[in-house]
C-alpha cells in the first residue's frame, strides 16, 4: 500500500536569523479536574518572530504571540487550555524558556468567542543558575474552592540538573534543587531529555510490575486519586564523548507532588521531589554507541517504552521491568534518516534519504512508502530540505511533520478503519511483512566483494563451485548493463547457463532456477520517472514512474520467453527488488508492452512477448489490440496520403500504382477492406506484417481468457470506433479462413497474406466477436441506430454492419455443420492418418531441447506433399507417388486400416487375461531381428 502525500496544515513563520535560529515545537494540553489531556493541537516559536498555536483536526491558526527579535528559544513550548467556569471564560496559558527567562502567555477569551480575547504576558527570570532550560512542563495540582476547574504549577528542569516550580503566573518560585542523587552524576553528566507523566497512566504501565516504587511515590497519601503525584523521568548523557556509549546513559525516576502550597517553606528535597530509581540503559549488540547530532529520546506513558532515535534506526527500552530491557531493534546501516519516529508498538514513520516510509520493527518490512519528491516543499529551495516528525496522534492517525518552513500531515488512519474504533489496529501482522523485507535484495547487493550467504545459495540452488561462478557472472553482466553490450551479455549467459560442450540453453522442459532469471531481469527492465506528466500539483499527483528496458539481449531475452520466464509478473518482482527498500508502485495498465514498444518500434520485441508462452492478462492484452490497431490506422492514413500525392503529381508508375489500386482500406476505418500494402516510412518504422502479426497474436490470447473478464478489458480499454475496427477485422479472418465462402468460390477482394498470419481458429473468431459486440453493448448499438436516424453517414454504416454480420455467421454456420458431416463420412481416414502421425512423432529421432528456435526452421515434409491456398484458406495437397501412374493413382485407403509400427512397442498385451506387461530388453532384441524384410542380404567386406 502506498503512503498517501502530506497534506500541507500550515506555513510556519521563518526564525528571524534563517542560519542561527531554530523552530521549536510542542504539545497543548486541556486540563480539567487535575486531569491533564493530549489536544490536538501544537505549539510552534520560531526564534525572534512569534509564538503560534495551530489546530491540528481543522487546520488553522488559532493564535500568535510577538516576541522580541533576539528571543532565543531553548526548549519545546508548553501550552494549557483550560475552561473556567466561574467567569465563563476560556483561559490558554503558554510557556517558553529563554536563555535566562521563562516567559508565558495568558490569553482569555468568551466561550462563544464572542468576544475579543485579551492577551497579557509574565515573565520569570532565572538567576541562580546559567544552564539553559531544557524542559518546560506543567504539574496538575488538586482542586481547590478557589479553582474548583483544577490548578498546576510549571516544573522547568535545566541543563545542569537544577529542577525548579513556578507558579502559573510566574509571580512565585515554590521551590528550586539540585538533588543529591543529581548531584552525584552532574559532573559526569548533563541533562538531555526530560518527560513528565501522570500517576494514573504510570500505574497501568511505568510502576505497574514495581509495587514498591508506587508506594515509595505515594509516600503518606492513601487514597487513590487525591493528590496524586506527577513522575519525573530524567535522561542523562555523559559530557564530553561523542559518540557516547549507551551503557554510560542514565535515567533517573522521580516523584513530584501535586501540592506544595501547605508544605512549610523549610521542606526537604524528599517533599519537594522524592527518587524513586536510577538505572542505566543496557548495552545493544551491533549498536553500542549512538552519535550526539540526530539522536532524540522519546517516552511513550502507554507502553512504558524509551524509545530512542539516530540516523540509522530506533530502539525501544521497555523501563516497566525490573531492569530495563530492549523490546524492539531496527537498524538500517545503509540508510541515514532524517527523523524517525513510534507510531505503535510494532511501527515507525521515517524519512530517509530517498523515501518516507511505514516500517514494521518486528518482522524488518515496509508497510508504506512515498517518494521524498512527492512530499510539497514551499520553495524550490525546500525540496532537499530534511523532514523531521515532531508529534503523532493516535486517535486522528497523523503524523506531524515539517519541512523547512512547512507543517505536513500524513494520514496513517487508512489501514486501521477497517478494524474499527473499538478494536485492535491490523498492525505488526506477518502477513503485511511477507514480500516487504527491508534485507538487501539480490540487485543490490554487492556480490563481487563478498561470497553470497549460506541461505542464498540455498535459495539459488548453487553448490560451491556454482557460487564462485555465478558471482562471476553478476559482475560480468553488471559490466555489461554499463557498456550497453548486448552481445556480451548473451555469451555471459549462455556460458553459466549452457549445457554440454555446445553450451545449449536449457529448454522448456527442464528446470531452470526462477531466482536465478529474476536476477536478469532486473538488469534487463528498470523504472524511469514520467516527466509526461508535467503537473505541478504535487500534493495530488504522486511522481509516476514508467517501465524501461536499459538492455536487450537477443538470445537471452528470447530464451527467457520461450521457457516462461520473462513475464510481466517477474518482471514486477524483478523491479520490487531492484529498488528495495522502496514499495514498488503498482504499474498503470500497459506498462509492460508500452515499455516494449518504446524499446523497439519495429513491433518485434512484443510479438516475441505475446507469442511466448505465457499469456498476459486482459488489460495488458486489450492496450496492445488497442495499439495495434492505432498503428494499422496510422499506416492507412500514410497509404492515403502518398497515393493523393501520386494522383495529383501525375507521376507515372504502373507497378507501384497496379499495386495500390489492389489495396483496401484499412480495417479501423469504417469500410469492410483491410491495407495490403506495407510503406515504410520515418515515422512509423513497424511493418504491416509486424502489425498484423501482433494483432492476430494478441487475439488469440484474448480467447484463453474467459469471456466475461474479456468484454470487461474491451469494454475499458477500447473506444467504439475501435471496437468496431476490431469486429471489422474479425469478418475479415472469418471469410478468410474458408468458413464463410465455398470451394470454389473466388474471394471478393484480393487479401494480403500479412492480414491473415497467423490464421485464427473458428472458436477464437466467435469468441472475440461475441466480446466486441458485448463491449459495445446495447447502449452503444441504441445509440448508434438514434444517430442513423438523425442521417449521419457512419450511423448507416453500422446499420449495415449488423446486417452483414448476421449473413455472415449464418454461412460460417452452415460450413460448420457440412465440415461436420464430412468428419462424418471421412472418419475411418482420419483416425488412420492421426494414427501415422502418432506413429511418426514417437519414432521420430528425439531432437534436443533448447529454448531458442529459429523462425524460419520449416517442418520436412514428403516430395508429394505441397501446400496451397485457396480463398485465404490453407490447404494440403497430397499428390500421387512415384509409380502411381494411372489405376493406382486413384486407390482409396483400406477402411480399419491402422499405420504400421516402425519398431517393437516396448509393452504386450496377454492373450488371456488382457493384461498388459512390459516386454524385456531380450524379447524386443528378438522381435527387431525377426522384423526384417522378405528378401534381405548382406554384404561382407574382406
């Protein structure tokens, strides 16, 4: 499934210094009965220019706050929406740290928003400490009759450790500490990511296995829900060392009451802030140390997991254990992420370098995936710009991000409507991983610097000597995808794959590996991006990509077809790999043959596909009967014209001109002839035997699909007018095959053999012709007889056409039912000559399999045998043998008669019980001795 583009929510304001200055982003929070809620909302400061509140569900600005243009942000922002009921108002409380301040918002407004709200701004400057802040949160605070909708106070934490409490006004510090347990590791370690969660949410996950620590933050408080305290989470990172080591990380654990206002002031740091635990995060193999630049710390209160982030993957610590453990790893050393993050517990969103992708940490998959193009940028300066994710809310399923100067939002939501809002998300299921891996496919992999593993050998079906040979062969081929050798590139093959000391390519029936001819077709096939498209809509239109052939070699590509591999199922499998770790789009309808077409526009390459045996399916078949019937309009067009321009020159040309005045018109006009001449010209390179070969091919393939799947791809595909062209040529292959006109009949028009080649069988015409006729459908005829009556010429035409159609099937019927009779009559012979050719087939010399056959190769036939053609139709013509002059000329084959055998059958039948045993090899040695002629001799040299 695709990754559908962002949707872009806001243009977020420029920081004053554009080379300095940061954007910092954060929450908002509704709090009501000290209960403090997630809104769907976000804060953003931009350096030196203005405080913002965007809504998330109906995007727009809520509000701005100016700030002076050397403010300086050091932390996400913080804002508290609260309704306050005594003065019906609504009051939104918003915080940032400066360097040495802590500055707020207060803004209040009508519930109604009848009324202009009123801003007011506070200020707190810090002064016992130079360390910047690092975290600004709020801490819900019990209900009081003074503020029965619930009060909090602001808990600031710095760089070096100090924590200290304001008050909502920041008129009043409660208290500032440096605890002693922070104290221990302040000169080793500096503050890097801070997280404040609720009591409530902390006991269903955080403290649900540690009893003792709930109690031991609980201190004196006995019952639940009253004062409960908020838990601090500290992340420390050692000074100094980059990249740091993940065993020297600490995170600490403390509990902050709710109420300090009737504590004394002389209260211990045990009143003011209680440790709870200290612990340090395991060691990860293959990950030891993370880089300071791109790493980020996240906390998710839901699963109790400390989620971290860096370039090359994520990592979950699950800190609800005793000692805290490592849940899930995903690491992609080839991949540099911009920004990654958790959007449940088995599925991350990050923006690589090429794409943004859903992926899957469990079982190492992508779910989803978008082009970085595709993701709109304000500017052409934006488009290389990083994307970094900054929030995700669940119960929207979006995912917040920006870029440069944009607020983006990707809506994850499609995969989870399916389960419901009560159920459980359809996430982190092996089925959705099954053909996603994230591993390096086989396209990519560099194969000459290193041997291929144990398991893809296995895959391969390679032995030892086979591996060291087909890595070989991969960085030959690769040589020769870059030089563009064709001629090469077959030796290459024929060389790994050939058999015996001829080295023959292996035939259809033997067994060639399909993993090892996925390989060269993602050499042979690649994706190009469509630049037809010149949309600058690219928040609706995606980039496109188109099918390409970067290298076609002759022999491999067609001992490829004639073996089945070269499919257009492969050959998506084969590009799925090729750009891994990307999602492989799914390709429009008739990629693959407007990919061969383009390759080569001779034709040749796609009547090689179509006449392979594997059938492609119905869309795929109707664009190709749609374009073949484009060309062989366009090539009547062109026949046209060059004969006006010889009628009005007045040039004199018999030959040229005899020719041209015994050729129809073509079959996609709405005349009942069909072009017999081929012009060759710049424009159109294809030949009308390439043509009509292809469009006779590709109707024969359309018969092996069933007939309802076959009108529905006509019908979708094809205009009307190519319909019609379409049932044009199928009367055209009906009177010419011989079911439609008598013996000795003369044809009404001279036919090119072109038209007719191959010959289409009786079942193929009625099956296409019943699916064209249905393609129109009654509509399409209705409308037609409406236009006829209006007095359009091509109405009439139609008119016309259904009448003849009806003549014409009424004599292909009765040609059916007298070939039928004759069966009949002439049965006893044809089981007699089914039978010398069964006899002829199996004691014919076994000719080697190989994939490659020559086009011209015609079968031996007997002197006396020719083949003749009378009214399009083929015809055998047995003449008489030698010696066969006069009487015997004219005998009949004896009725009952079977074809002798040419050797010993190898089984016998007993006389007795009937039953058939194999003979011995001494019984049929016997047996061909005795087989010798009445009069035989032999010559002896001495």
């Amino acid at each position: 499934m695709d990754l559908q583009p962002p949707s872009v929510l806001a243009q977020l304001p420029r920081p004053l210094h554009a080379s300095t200055g940061k954007t910092h982003i954060g929450d908002v929070f509704s709090l009501a009965e000290s209960k403090k809620r997630k809104r769907h909302e976000v804060v953003v400061a931009a350096d030196g220019e203005a405080v913002n509140i965007y809504n998330i569900q109906t995007p727009k600005l809520v509000t701005s706050y100016a700030v002076p243009p050397q403010s300086s942000f050091t932390c996400q922002p913080c804002s508290v929406r609260r309704k306050i009921p005594s003065k019906a108002v609504v009051r939104r409380q918003t915080y940032i740290a400066l360097k040495q301040q802590i500055k707020a918002f207060v803004e209040e407004s009508g519930g109604n928003g009848s009324s202009a709200p009123v801003i007011s701004s506070s200020s707190y400057s810090v002064s016992d400490s130079d360390s910047p802040v690092n975290f600004v949160g709020i801490v819900p605070g019990p209900l009081t009759q003074q503020e029965p909708e619930g009060s909090f106070d602001i808990l600031a934490v710095h760089q070096d450790g100090r924590v200290r409490r304001l008050s909502p006004d920041l008129k009043t510090q409660r208290w500032s500490l440096k605890h002693s347990e922070v104290a221990k590791i302040s000169s080793t370690h500096s503050v890097n990511a801070c997280f404040l969660v609720e009591f409530e949410d902390a006991k269903k996950s955080l403290l649900k296995r540690r009893q003792d620590l709930t109690a031991l933050a609980l201190g004196s408080l006995t019952d639940n829900g009253v004062d409960e305290p908020s838990i601090l989470l500290v992340v420390s990172h050692p000074n100094g060392s980059d990249p740091v080591k993940l065993s020297d990380v600490k995170v600490q654990m403390f509990s902050v009451p709710s109420d300090v206002t009737r504590l004394e002031r002389s209260i211990d740091e045990s009143q003011k802030m209680r440790h709870l635990l200290t612990i340090s995060i395991p060691e990860v193999s293959g990950q030891e140390t993370i880089e300071r630049q791109g790493s980020q710390w996240y906390f998710h209160s839901g699963s109790a997991g400390l989620n971290l982030t860096f370039p090359h993957g994520h990592i979950n610590f699950d800190l609800s254990q005793y000692a805290p453990t490592l849940t899930s790893k995903f690491i992609l050393e080839n991949e540099t992420f911009s920004s990654i993050m958790r959007i449940s517990p088995q599925s991350v969103i990050g923006a690589g370098q090429s794409m943004i992708a859903v992926y899957d940490t469990q079982y190492q998959s992508i779910q989803r995936s978008i082009a970085v193009s595709d993701v709109p940028a304000s500017g052409s300066s934006s488009v290389k710009a990083p994307t970094t994710f900054v929030s995700y809310f669940a119960r929207l399923g979006v995912a917040l991000a920006t870029k440069n100067n944009t607020l983006l939002a990707f809506d994850l939501s499609s995969s989870n409507l399916a389960a419901g809002p009560l159920k459980r998300p359809r996430d982190g299921l092996l089925i959705d991983a099954i053909g996603r891996g994230i591993g390096p496919s086989y396209a990519q992999s560099d194969l000459s610097s290193k041997k291929l593993r144990t398991e893809d050998a296995a895959v391969f079906g390679l032995t030892a000597k086979q591996t060291v040979r087909w890595t070989q062969l991969t960085n030959d081929l690769r040589e020769c995808v870059k030089s563009n050798n064709a001629s090469d590139f077959d030796t290459a093959v024929q060389r790994f794959f050939g058999a015996g000391d001829s080295k023959t390519l292996p035939g259809p029936g033997k067994f060639v590996n399909s993993e090892l001819t996925l390989f060269l077709l993602t050499l042979i096939f690649s994706l190009k991006e469509d630049n037809s498209q010149n949309s600058k809509d690219t928040l609706s239109a995606p980039t496109a990509s188109r099918l390409s052939i970067a290298i076609w070699p002759e022999r491999t590509c067609q001992w490829l077809i004639n073996i089945g591999h070269l499919s257009q199922a492969n050959v998506e499998i084969a590009l799925r790999r090729s750009i891994k770790p990307r999602i492989l789009q799914p390709l429009p309808v008739g990629s693959f043959v407007q990919g061969l077409v383009d390759s080569d526009p001779t034709l040749q390459r796609l009547n090689s596909v179509l006449s392979g045996r594997v059938v492609l399916s119905t869309d795929e078949l109707a664009y190709a009967l749609r374009l073949f019937l484009d060309k062989a309009r366009s090539s009547a067009i062109i026949l046209e014209e060059a004969r006006a321009k010889l009628l009005t020159s007045g040039e004199t040309q018999p030959d040229h001109d005899e020719e041209m005045a015994d050729s129809p018109t073509d079959p996609t006009t709405n005349s009942n002839a069909l072009v017999t001449t081929t012009t060759t010209t710049t424009t159109e390179p294809a030949t009308l035997h390439n043509i009509y070969k292809g469009l006779n091919t590709t109707l024969h393939k359309l018969h092996t699909h069933p007939p309802a799947a076959l009108t529905t791809a006509l019908r979708s595909a094809l205009t009307r007018s190519e319909l019609i062209s379409m049932v044009h040529h199928l009367r055209l292959c009906l009177a010419t095959s011989g079911h439609t006109t008598r013996f000795t009949e003369n044809p009404p028009t001279p036919i090119s053999p072109d038209q007719t080649n191959p010959a289409l069988p009786l079942d193929t015409i009625t099956t296409c012709l019943n699916a064209a006729i249905d393609a129109i459908g009654p509509s399409g005829w209705i409308a037609a007889a409406g236009a006829a009556a209006s007095g359009e010429p091509q109405a009439d035409n139609s008119q016309d056409l259904i009448a003849d159609i009806k003549s014409e099937i009424s004599a292909a019927l009765a040609g059916v039912e007298e070939a039928t009779y004759l069966t009949g009559i002439l049965r006893e012979y044809l089981r007699y000559t089914n039978s010398v050719k069964a006899t002829a087939s199996e004691t014919s010399p076994a000719v080697s399999e190989t994939a490659i056959v020559p086009a011209t190769e015609q079968p031996v036939t007997p002197a006396n045998v020719r083949y003749e053609k009378l009214n399009g139709a083929d015809l055998v013509v047995f003449g008489a043998g030698d010696g066969e002059d006069g009487e015997a000329a004219g005998k009949l084959l004896p009725l009952s008669l079977k074809a002798a055998a040419q050797d010993v059958s190898k089984t016998k039948v007993k006389k007795e019980t009937g039953e058939v045993r194999a003979r011995s090899s001494r019984e049929i040695g016997y047996l061909r001795r005795k087989a010798v002629g009445k009069y035989s001799f032999e010559r002896l040299f001495v």
